[in-house]
C-alpha cells in the first residue's frame, strides 16, 4: 500500500490496551493530516450483544474503532477508554482498523453452529468513514455474509456507501440486506460545527436516493434530535420534507442521550459554542443520560404529524428495526469490553 514507510513503531508501552489487542503497526500520512491508524489482527469479528439487550438483532460486526467523523455526541466514545485512549480527542484521532476481520468473519460464518442470525454493521463506529476508502474492508465482509446467507444491515453517514451499491444489490438477492442512511441535521453551518468529519445533509441526500434507485429499501436516522438546536418545528418539518423528495422509506426519530464520557465532551462544545443553552441542558438531562419523560412525548406529539404527512412510515422508538442499529445500541444496550 501506499503508506509503506508510514509506519511508526508502537511497541514502547505506550498503548497497552492496543498492544493486547494485536497490534501489528500503527500509520500516519499526509492524506489524513493528524489521525493515526492502528492496525490490528482480531481473534473475532462477531460480536454478540448482551442477552438483556431490546436490540431487534444479536450479533454485530465492527471494522473499525474510533471515527473520523468526529460527532461530538457520539455515543461510541467511551468504547475508546478500553483501549487506554481518551473518548475525546483520540477517539476522532486514533482509529483502530481490523485488517483481517473479513477473512476471521468467514471462519465464525462456516462455523456448524452459525445459525445465520442478522448480522448488524455500523453499530459502534461507521464502516463507511474516509478511511474505508483505503483499506476496503467492507467489500469483502458483504461477501463473506452473503456467501454464508446471513441476512444483514448496515447503518452509516458515509457517501463511500455508494461505492458498494452494485455489490450490495448482488447480496439483496440472495440475503435481506437493510440500510440506514444518518442524517439529523438539515441546517449545514450547524452540521460541520457538530459532525465536522461528516458529508453534507446533500451529500446524504443524494445517497438516499441512490440507494433507493438502486431498489434496495432506506431508513433514515433522524437521530440525535438536539433539544433546543434540532427539534424545532421549521428544522423538522425541512428535513423530513427533504427526506421524503429523496425517496426514504421511512425514518426513526429519537432525541439525544448522552452516556459516560460523551456527556461531557458535547457539554463543554455547548459551553464553547451555545453557552445560554448549558442550563437548560442540565435542567432537561439532570444527572442522567436521557431527556425526561415529558420531553420525548412532547417530541413525539411534534414528528409524527409531519411523519403521516410525509409518507415516512412513522417508525418510532418502539418500532425498533435493524436499519436504526447505532443509535438504538447506544440507547439500551451497554458496549461490549471483548472488542476484539
């Protein structure tokens, strides 16, 4: 590849919780000024969710750890604390990438006992971040799930999904494949300020309907809904409008939370950024991770007028399908420590 030469030698200490996850070497390079890849041979590559868990699937597959996308409320943020990096900076900077999870996922698929279960991708961090566009992992995982008929999801905010449509109908042909497009915020300026690694409400837009050209069905995530921020009646009413002219299939819509490390990472972007709000957050979170229980029905009392209105399908939080697998792991189900 390449980022031959690139290499920097990791094997000093400093990164135990790296160096028990196998890892082989860690990169940087001038075509991702800042961020460093560490790559890892992984002894598996399913992982199953917690029995306890509301999830609609029990098994997912992660390539990737930690996220360029750099979403200051990613719920994803504290699975770097198991790696003994921080869930601040080093989660948008330290990116872990599995760089033989296909050919381990095509061992646990043969396997007798594999019950060809869904499958979910995306639930941690997104496959199709600017980094897939190098190492191309995804491409042989569809393969690997196909080949063994295991039905599959994938959710992302990434426009290199449509790099693999062509594959990606080939597999609907043989396996249900369901995907899920993210897209929260309609207003662009304020996009780049939360989500600066992320493509463009446009940019989405134009991958929803490709994906739906492509005759494969599209949910969409309109999650996070930021109180205060997102949740207005012009703001939902433009992004659902837009959604449906892109031709989604249906939506699910669901406020923010904010777990462990991430409360305090988009805190202090709020304090920086909206600092009349900080009070009104900590009024409507308290000390928890969830809006209260008179905000959610009040949200819900908003969308699903607009939901009816637009032909959306009115998925809500109690309709659970695989499509919304990131949002709803990180709303009831904790992150699995066995990464690897």
């Amino acid at each position: 590849m390449r980022w031959q030469g690139q290499t920097l030698e990791a094997n000093d200490g400093a990164l135990p919780g790296l160096e028990r996850a196998g890892l082989m070497r860690s990169v940087r390079t001038p075509e991702f000024d800042g961020v460093t890849f560490h790559e890892v041979l992984c002894k598996s590559a399913l992982n199953k969710v917690l029995e306890e868990s509301a999830m609609p699937f029990r098994f997912t597959v992660n390539a990737y750890r930690g996220c360029t996308h750099a979403c200051r409320y990613c719920f994803a943020r504290p699975t770097h604390e198991y790696l003994d990096l921080d869930s601040g900076r080093d989660f948008d900077t330290q990116v872990v990438v599995k760089m033989n999870v296909a050919a381990v996922l095509r061992k646990e698929l043969a396997r007798r006992s594999w019950k060809r279960e869904h499958v979910a991708l995306g639930t941690n961090t997104d496959p199709y971040q600017r980094a897939e566009g190098r190492y191309r992992l995804m491409p042989a995982i569809i393969g690997a799930l196909t080949e063994s008929r295991t039905p599959f999801s994938i959710l992302t905010k990434g426009t290199l999904l449509h790099r693999d449509l062509p594959i990606l109908r080939q597999a609907a042909e043989r396996v249900p494949v369901g995907i899920g497009i993210s897209l929260a915020i309609h207003d662009a300026e304020l996009q780049k300020a939360v989500e600066p690694g992320t493509p463009t409400p446009r940019a989405r837009l134009d991958l929803i309907r490709a994906v739906t050209d492509a005759g494969l069905p599209c949910n969409v995530m309109v999650a996070p809904v930021m109180p205060y921020l997102t949740d207005s009646t012009a703001h939902l009413d433009g992004l659902l409008s837009a959604i449906a002219d892109a031709g989604a299939t249906g939506v699910t819509i669901m406020p923010m939370h904010l777990r462990g490390s991430t409360r305090g990472w988009f805190l202090n972007w709020l304090a920086s950024e909206h600092p009349a709000l900080v009070r009104r957050y900590r009024q409507l979170y308290g000390r928890g991770a969830y809006v209260t229980p008179e905000y959610k029905t009040w949200l819900k009392a908003r969308v699903d007028p607009m939901v009816e209105k637009y032909g959306l399908g009115g998925r809500s939080e109690h309709r659970r399908t695989a499509a919304g697998e990131r949002e709803l792991v990180g709303a009831g189900a904790a992150p699995d420590p066995t990464l690897f």
